[in-house]
C-alpha cells in the first residue's frame, strides 16, 4: 500500500507542476488552470500525510 500511495503522490505531484507550466503558455483559462495546479500539489501532499499516517 505504502508503495501506491507513493507512486499515486508522485504522479499528481508531477500533473500539478504540469499544470503550472500549461497556465502560462495557453491564451484562456489561465487562473483556474494554475490553480487546479495548486489543488494537484495540495492533493499529492495530503495522500501520504493522511493513508500514510502510521
């Protein structure tokens, strides 16, 4: 378990930098792109605080 949570933090950790980066080369939507990227690197720090607590 300890190793899919892992894996699953890192992926949405990596989608959140993505996203960062995807707000500032399209032409709309900026905001709420950057800050989906925002709640994706929230989410991927909360997976191991919260399954991984013991």
């Amino acid at each position: 378990m300890n190793v899919v949570a892992f894996i699953i933090a890192l992926a949405v950790f990596i989608l959140g930098f993505w996203l960062f980066g995807l707000a500032f080369t399209v032409t709309a939507l900026q905001g709420p792109i950057f800050i989906a990227g925002i709640v994706a690197i929230c989410v991927s720090l909360a997976i191991p605080f919260h399954w991984l607590r013991n």
